[in-house]
C-alpha cells in the first residue's frame, strides 16, 4: 500500500498535468492585400507534454494583440501536427502577432462533427446543423437507383437547413430536376480517353464514380476534413483513374455559409488517360438547387467576373467567377477560386440562367502518375461581393498571409 506522501504526489502530478497550458506566439506576415475569414495553418511540434496527447483532446484559444480570441484547433499532419484558426482579418502587408494557449481538455466551443449513414451519405454538421453531405451511394438494384447513384458529389447546407445544391437528397431521393447529371459540388469530363476508348464521365451512360473508403475524418472547432477513395469505373468495369479526394470546411462568420476547400488526386491506373470535353460538360462545377431552373426571372442567376468586357465563351484562365442566385426568397452568392497550379489553358462555363458554372480544362495523365487539382468554393448569403473584395479572397486562396516564426513561451 502507498504511502500518503507518495498518494499526494502523484495527485500533485496529475493536477498539475492537467492544469499545465503551453503558449505558442506565431508571427503572421500579410499578403500585399487585405484578408478576411483568412485560415491560417502554422506548423508545429508539441511540448512534451502533449505529444501523445489526441489532437481533440486538445482545446486552442488563439488570440491576436489587442484582439479577440478566437478557436483553435490542432490538426494530425502525415509529418506532425499543425495548428489552424481563422483570422477575421489580416490587413495587406502587415506583421501580426498570435498568441496560441493550449490546455489538455476536450473544446467547449461549438464544434464541427460527422454523421455517417453507412453506404449512402456522410454528413457535416456545425453545433448540430447540416453544412454539408456527401453522397456516395453506389446502388444497382434497380435502373432507377443506379442513375441516382451513378456518381459521387457534395450537397451544401444554409443553417436552416435549407438545401442550396441540385441532385438526389436523403430526403428526396428522386427528386433529379433539370439536367439530372449536374448534381452540387462535382467532377467529371465527358470525354475521358484512355486505352478501352472515349468514354463519359459527366453523363455517366454507362460508367460510374465509386466511392471506395475514408482514409481520413478530422472535426473540430476550427474546421473539419474528409479524405475519401473514389475509383472511375469504365464500362468494363475496370478503374480507370484512382481519385482521392480531400475536402475541407472551414469554419466562419456570417454572411459566409460555407468555406470549402477541394483538392484531389487523380492517378492514371489504366494506361494513359487524356482529359477531354468542353466548358459544357467537363471540369470542377457548381450546380445551384433544381429550383433556381424553375423559379422566377428575377431568381434567375447572375455573375461576375474579375473585371468588365469578360466572354466566358472565350477568354481563358480566369482566376476567379462569381454567381449569384435566388432559392426560396433568399439571395445566396457563390465564388468560384481556380487556383493557378491547375492546368491551362482553363476556361469558365458562367453563362447559364439555372446556375451550373466552373472551370474546365484539357489535359493528360500519363499511366501512373498524378495530377492534383485545388479549388476553393464560397457560399454566402446575400448579393455577391464588391469585385475587389471577390479578388482578395482569391489572393488569400492562392497568396494567402504566410506564417513567419513559431516560438514556443518558457
């Protein structure tokens, strides 16, 4: 039996374990514009203390001086752990500095979580609202639930859980509308060539999208990430391209409803593939609710481009576009970030009434290599806004403020 002086030890080092809190000060550097709802990672090492510590065990206030605190999260890396919070703002070539408080107790705040209804959608929730779904049903029971779950794509959520994007839904499954292919956040092309012939990926006639595994899920006060492995099955039923895609939200302040980051990995497995198509049918898109297509005029979509005289019909590799559109009396604005290390020459489909717009390209992937593709979506309520704050989003998307020193407090 211990003794009472070594009992009141180890409680000592349990308490003071518990209360122990690290500070980490992160010098921020701004880019050569403003930023705002900016997500900012600093890479780190842990203390000691809190290596072997789970990142959600971890609770992150991140402070600027003379500012407000906001959260934090810490984010399992393949090389360590990063630490993200999104600034409110970040003024144009400015030197911030960032105080990070780490305690080991689960964040109180409102944080993000998922919901997976195995085999057919996995959903993120915020404080227990939908933000986003991913639908990945594969059925072929019947002709009807094949074309419904031909592909793979990501429907998006208001608060009030009002459905923003286009496709079959948990709740309405058969509700296809206008153009039953565009279905919310999606990829395709409708001209894939490759050793066993043209075949379309965007109609999906006789090939299909289908989701594999998770590889990944992260959810926090901060942001939540999913990694998933989707194969392009041709109409041998033999994979022609091994995606894996990751796709991150972040969390933000009103007017944003969603701050969404896509990237994906596209690995040639069955010879060369040659991505092929038009603006029409092929690329990185966003499709509104099928509503928009049936709703009135004045409901009907708008967009933007990064400065006047754009035909989206010719010029090419435009940074950014914007749309803006009317769902059940509420004005939503969407913008969509091309990031520069995509393939060009790109072009944008941003014409269309009904709202299906984004960005498109020619290229080749050669027989087991990768090409990586990186996209941001914005969604926000309200009218779209002013150009030179659209162009600023973008410049944080691709030259966004960098972290300049990570110095951990004695």
């Amino acid at each position: 039996m211990r003794s009472p002086r070594v009992l009141l030890t180890i409680l000592c080092l349990v308490c003071c374990s518990a209360a122990y809190s690290a500070e980490l000060v992160v010098e921020v550097v701004g880019a050569a514009h403003n930023a705002a709802q900016m997500p900012i990672c600093a890479e780190i090492q842990l203390p000691a203390a809190y290596r072997d510590v789970a990142c959600d065990q971890l609770a992150v206030v991140v402070t600027e001086k003379d500012g407000d605190a906001v959260p934090g999260q810490i984010v399992p890396q393949a090389d360590g752990r990063s630490l993200y919070w999104v600034a409110p703002k970040v003024d144009a070539n400015s030197r911030t500095v960032w105080t990070a408080t780490i305690t080991r107790k689960k964040p109180q705040a409102a944080v993000f979580a998922w919901r997976d209804t195995p085999g057919n959608y996995l959903d993120l929730l915020l404080d227990g609202h939908k933000v986003t779904r991913y639908m990945y049903a594969h059925d072929t029971s019947t002709p009807a639930r094949l074309h419904e779950t031909y592909k793979v794509f990501h429907h998006v959520y208001d608060s009030d859980g009002t459905l923003l994007t286009k496709g079959p839904d948990g709740e309405n499954p058969y509700v296809l509308g206008l153009y039953t292919h565009h279905r919310g956040i999606y990829i395709g092309w409708n001209k894939l060539k490759h050793a066993g012939g043209t075949n379309d990926w965007w109609h999906m006639k006789d090939v299909f999208m289908v989701h594999r595994d998770f590889v990944e899920q992260v959810a926090g006060p901060v942001l939540a990430r999913s990694a998933m492995r989707i194969d392009w099955i041709d109409r041998t039923a033999q994979p022609v391209i091994a995606e894996t895609r990751r796709v991150t939200v972040f969390r933000t302040a009103d007017p944003t409803v969603l701050l969404l980051d896509f990237e994906t990995d596209l690995k040639a497995v069955s010879g060369d593939v040659f991505l092929d198509g038009d603006p029409e049918h092929a690329g990185f898109q966003y499709r509104p609710h099928n509503d928009v297509a049936d709703g009135p005029r004045e409901g009907k979509a708008k967009y933007l481009f990064h400065k006047d005289g754009i035909d989206a019909h010719k010029d090419q590799n435009l940074p950014w576009a914007g749309l803006s559109y009317s769902l059940k009396g509420t004005r939503y604005s969407v913008l969509h970030l091309n990031h520069p290390d995509n393939p060009t020459p790109s072009v944008y489909s941003a014409y269309r009434d009904y709202g299906r717009f984004g960005a498109f390209f020619k290229d080749e992937i050669k027989a087991g290599e990768v090409l990586t593709l990186k996209y941001r979506i914005q969604v926000i309520r309200g009218e779209l806004p002013p150009r030179d704050v659209a162009a600023a989003q973008y410049l944080s998307f691709t030259e966004g403020p960098r972290v300049d020193s990570v110095t951990w407090k004695p």
